[in-house]
C-alpha cells in the first residue's frame, strides 16, 4: 500500500515501505522544480528496472561494472502519448563479446517493462 500526501504547492509524496518519494512540477507548469515530475519517475523507474537486470547480470558473472551505463530516451508520438522508449546499455570498454545478447535479453526481463507491455486493470474511486 502506498500512501499520497500534499505537502505544498505542487509537491506530492508518496510513503512505500517507510521511504518518501518527492515530487514536483517543473517550473513551467508552475511547480518549484524541486524534484521530479510523476512522469519523469515513472520513466526513471523503467531506467532503473533495466539498470537492475543489467547490473545483476554483470554481477553474477564477475564482469566488472567500471564504465557500465544505461540510458533511456523516450520520445512523444504526434497525441504526446508516449511512442517510443529506447534502453541504451553502454558497456564498458573489455566487456565479452559473447555476453552483448545476452545482456540485453537480461534488460529486458525489467518487471517495470513487462507491466506497461501486459497492462492490469485500473480501478479509481472516491470513499
């Protein structure tokens, strides 16, 4: 369960598991540009799910994460809707060749990703 709560202006947090998520508005949308958008961690969410997979994959089998990186970019389609999200690993210089499928394969297994490719069900409502 989470909790959303209002500290001010266009801030909105949210608790999960005794932590704080801190949101805001940019300042062009009339936020104080204090933290991220909701939108913007949604994305990042996707970025660091990947970024999880690739790390414990590298991990697992003791190849250095020196230099390791992975990028995301996401672009709008013409309604603004998002369109496209592309997860970019960079891989460190001396990364083995045979690996380079296989850790993409391990980015893609992002539980985050496999939630917006097999969307649940939503259900809002007043009490």
């Amino acid at each position: 369960m989470m909790e959303v709560t209002f500290p001010g202006g266009l801030e909105v947090d949210v608790k999960v598991r005794g932590h704080t998520v801190v949101t805001d508005q940019p300042l062009a949308a009339g936020g104080s540009d204090l933290a991220p958008s909701p939108y913007e961690l949604f994305l990042a969410s996707l970025a660091a799910c990947a970024g999880y997979y690739v790390l414990r994959f590298c991990q697992e089998r003791k190849i250095s994460t020196a230099g390791l990186k992975v990028r995301l970019d996401s672009q709008p389609g013409e309604t603004k809707k998002l369109a496209t999200v592309s997860i970019i690993i960079a891989l460190p210089e001396g990364f083995p060749a045979q690996y380079r499928e296989a850790v993409v394969k391990a980015a893609q297994s992002c539980a985050v990703k496999k939630a917006i490719e097999d969307p649940p069900a939503f259900e809002v409502k007043a009490v």
